[in-house]
C-alpha cells in the first residue's frame, strides 16, 4: 500500500518489485487504461511479465462486463463484507492485508466446505 501522493503507475512498479521472485509461476497481469504506456514495457524488462490492459471497445455504447475487469470489483464486493474491512479501522496496513488474507481464507473454506458435501 502506497500514500495518495504515488501515482498509480509508480505503485505498479512498487508493487512488482515486492512481487518478483515470490510467485515464480505469475507471468501476466490485468491492467486498467491508467497503467498503459512505458509500464508494459517496463514490465517485461524488468521480470519478464506480460501486462495486458482490458479497454473497453472504441465502439461500445452503454455498459458492458469487460473480461478479467470485474474479478477485481467481484473481490472487493466479497471483501466489503467483512465488518473489519468495510471501513479503514487498522493503523498498520500489515494488519489490513492480513484481515483480507483472513476474509480470502474463510471465503475459499465455505466454497470448499459446500463443495464437499455435493
């Protein structure tokens, strides 16, 4: 997590850089327009990651579900649920990261535990 001051293109990079040599197996990313440009480039010299932007159709009209955009949406929705995550209540955001780890872990149990009885 990154002050107001960073921009989105910057935390892409703070990010990637956390991220590098921990998920050996990650090699593409989804984007919205804000991380286009040098970042796709500056992606793949970096790690050897692909990032691809999801843009709508130049030609769309109204709303449309874009592929891959309402994972992120979807997640937050799911996340919202959780009454310790609704609002920012903790000081250090290791402890905001490990409440949504937690809500991730009790979310993924249920679908497991529902699946298992069928």
């Amino acid at each position: 997590m990154t002050g107001a001051q960073v921009s989105d293109p910057q935390g892409a990079r703070l990010a990637a850089a956390k991220l590098q040599g921990r998920f050996p197996r990650l090699v593409l990313f989804w984007a919205d327009g804000a991380y286009g440009g040098e970042l796709i480039a500056w992606f793949k010299a970096f790690a050897g990651w692909f990032l691809e932007i999801v843009k709508k159709p130049a030609d769309q009209k109204g709303f449309k579900v874009l592929p891959r955009r309402w994972v992120v949406e979807r997640t937050f929705g799911w996340l919202g649920l959780y009454r310790r995550l609704s609002k920012d209540y903790e000081y250090l955001t290791a402890h905001s990261e490990s409440m949504a780890q937690l809500a991730m872990i009790h979310i993924m149990v249920k679908r497991l535990a529902r699946s298992a009885i069928t």
